[in-house]
C-alpha cells in the first residue's frame, strides 16, 4: 500500500526535533553537523534568535492578506533588495521553480512587448537544473527528470557550459535571452567561469537579448558576496531567487531592470501567497542579517578555512576525492567512489552533506557557521576518507545511507 505521505523522495531514515545554529538532533539525542542547510536554504542556521522573533511576531499579527492589498513588509524587503542589487523592482513568489517560472515569463513579455514577439526562445546550459515546474524542466538540462510528463513548452536550446562558440552559434533571431547559474548546484558543483559570465554579457548587449541568472542556490550571500554574479563583475537583466532568502521560510523572488520588470503589467502575472506579511517578515530577518557590517566578509573567510581544508583532505585522501569544486559555502568534492557510500559514511560520523550530479558530494552549511564547525566538520571527514576502506562494507549499496543513519548512534 502506498504511504499516506507520497513516497516521491529517497529519504534517509532520520528525523530531526530540533536545532541551534549549525547542529540538529533527533528524538533520541544523536546529534549531526548541518553542512546541508536544508539544500542550501537555512542560512541563518536552526533557531536563528532574530528570525524566529521576527516569524512569532509577524504570525501573531497577520499572517496572510492577500496581493489585493499593500503589504509593508513587501515594500520595505524589495527595497532592500533594489539597494542592494542591480535590480529596480522585485515581484515575491514561493519556490525556486516559481521565481524561474517569472524570470522566463518576464524575459520573453519584455520582448514581445518591444515589438520583438518573435524572440521567445532562450539559451540554456548542459547540466542546469531551475526547477520541477514543467517550464522550468524545460530550461534544465536533465531528460531524467522530464520523462513520463509527456510535452514541456518549447523554446529552450541547450549548450555546454563555458562554450562561447556553442553560445554564439546558438543565438538566432528568434532568441529572447540567456539563462544561467552562476554555479550549477544540483549538476554537481559546477562553476561558470568569470570570464564566461563577462562574455555573456556583452554577447547580450551586443545582440540586444536578455541575461537571466538563476541565482536560487548562490544568492543571498552564499558565496560571500550577497550575489555571486557580483564577483565576475557583472549584473544581469533578471534573477531569479529563492532557497536562502528566508531562512528556510518559503520565499521566492525575481529581480529586474525596469526595462524588463515593466513589461509586468497589472494583471499579466500574479500568484496568492506570494511576498505575504509572515514571508517578508521572514526575508527581512534573513536580510538584516546577511546585510550587517561583516557579515559577508566572514561568510568568505570561514569559506577559506573550508577550502583550504578540503584540498589538503583531496591532497591527502585523492583515493576517495578527485577534486574540490565551488566558491564560498557551496563547496563540492568530486568522489572517486559511490557517492552514496561517502554521504552515508559521513551521516555515520554526524555529518550532513548533500548529493549531486557527477558524483559530486556538496556541501552548504548555513552562512553562520564558525571557524570550530569548519574544523569540526574537516575533522569528520577525514575520518571518512580514513574509513574508506571499512565502510564499504557498512554500506555496500546506495541504499546503505538508510542502514548507517539507522546504527550511527
Ligand atoms: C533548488 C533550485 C531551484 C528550484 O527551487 P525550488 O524551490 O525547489 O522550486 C532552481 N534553481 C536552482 C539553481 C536551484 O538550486
């Protein structure tokens, strides 16, 4: 019989009660180190003192009211936003998928409302991942996880990533812009060089066509600037946010030039959640934050440590990691072998790392972590790699992760 809870997920056999800061136990005391953040998403960590007052105050006022009315905490957070970005105008929404859903809404009514209806398609990557909606399947890369759900839109092209040759060729006239993570999370921590990033702005300027980025996973301060994009020193038309933006609150955002953004004319696209009191509230928190004297700056030095760290482990332990990949607190460790075994094997020191593709074990602990979790979690991984030969037999299968979170008491 199915389960009552729709068994969607491969789910490790572990369940927490609470948290504080970087660490999470269950019912029965067994303690982890949070180097997955809930898929990058608990920024401030668990039980963040501000976030929590500010969510219990705003839900003890008024949770929800609708987009029918002005919402305060709506108008204050897309300011911040605007302040702090490249954007003039922000529209809130749910999800990730969500806030991509509006970036291609957004991208493609920008040009039909120019006079360029024709430019619909956009330029998308191998390895990109922007969400389960069926627009966003479309943009991402992966047939897996499309088949059996019949037609996606059309007008997605797909290129590999950091080939301006493949980008150039596949710039049409029917081309409407370029959708891109500066890191692709979920396809196994990989980086769009700087350069590239530069490239695909001036080959958008030069043709007169839209740079989306799917900053879901690197924005709001993971890799040490509020966006990463800023590193490459450039800013796209649009972007696309979510995950980190509310602490672990659901809350999306799209991010655009006025240019693009007023297109959005009343009416033309909406949602009933979206950007509510308790959401912003939540954003707000997460930005005061992420936003005080510092605070970005430590989130890059505690990267440091934690890549400095990693490639001395790879160095040390290549029989079980090949490469250290990533940028700020998205870090990744290419395995040599099952990845399965590795994240099973580090669940069983009290370690919590998040898969990805290319057999890519990623780590992206919330952006209040300390100098000792760093060292903490360096040292549990070095056990790992000094087990390695042990634990193949704890946990032969991929389904060992089950078994070994079940015995690591
Ligand atoms: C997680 C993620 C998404 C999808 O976000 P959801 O909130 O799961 O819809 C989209 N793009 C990127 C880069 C992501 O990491």
């Amino acid at each position: 019989m199915i389960p009552a809870l729709l068994p969607n997920f491969v789910r490790a056999d572990l369940s927490f009660s609470h948290g504080e800061g970087a660490r999470l136990w269950t019912d029965d005391g067994r303690t982890f180190l949070d180097f997955g953040a809930g898929i990058a998403t608990s920024s401030l960590g668990h039980g963040h003192p501000h976030l929590v007052a500010a969510i219990a105050e705003q839900a003890a006022k008024v949770m929800h009211v609708s987009n029918l009315w002005r919402i305060p905490q709506a108008e204050t957070l897309a300011q911040r936003l605007v302040d702090n970005s490249f954007a003039d105008s922000v529209f809130f929404c749910n999800s990730g998928a969500e806030a991509n859903e509006g970036l291609i809404k957004m991208m493609r009514k920008a040009m039909a409302s120019s006079g360029r209806a024709e430019r619909h398609r956009i330029i998308c990557f191998d390895g990109a991942f922007h969400g389960r909606t069926l627009g966003t399947l479309a943009a991402g890369s992966n047939p897996a996880y499309r088949r059996g759900f019949g037609p996606v839109p059309a007008g997605f092209d797909h290129v590999p990533l950091n080939s301006m040759n493949a980008v150039r060729d596949a710039i049409g006239p029917e081309t409407c812009g370029i959708l891109i993570e500066p890191i692709q999370g979920d396809g196994g921590v990989r980086q769009a060089d700087r350069r590239f990033l530069r490239a695909l702005r001036s080959v958008c300027d030069e043709y007169g066509i839209l740079l989306g980025l799917d900053e879901v996973q690197t924005g709001m301060g993971r890799t040490g600037t509020l966006f990463a994009h800023e590193q490459a020193g450039i800013a796209p038309d649009v972007m696309a946010l979510a995950k980190g933006i509310g602490g672990g609150f659901p809350l999306g955002a799209v991010l655009a030039t006025e240019a693009v953004a007023k297109h959005l004319t009343p009416g033309t696209h909406g949602t009933t959640f979206g950007g509510n009191p308790l959401a912003c509230a939540a954003g707000n928190a997460v930005l005061d934050v992420i936003l005080a004297p510092g605070f970005l700056a430590s989130v890059q030095r505690k990267a440091d440590i934690l890549k400095a760290g990693l490639t001395r482990l790879v160095n040390d332990h290549s029989g079980v990691f090949s490469e250290v990949r990533g940028d700020g607190l998205l870090l990744g460790l290419r395995c040599v072998g099952p990845q399965a075994e590795i994240l099973a094997a580090c669940a069983a020191e009290g370690l919590l790392a998040l898969p990805a593709s290319e057999n890519v074990l990623r780590l992206a602990p919330p952006l209040v972590i300390s100098d000792d979790d760093c060292d903490q979690a360096l040292r549990k991984l070095r056990r790992v790699c000094g087990s390695s030969r042990g634990f193949r037999r704890v946990c032969g299968s991929s389904r060992g992760f089950r078994r070994v979170c079940e015995s690591s008491r």
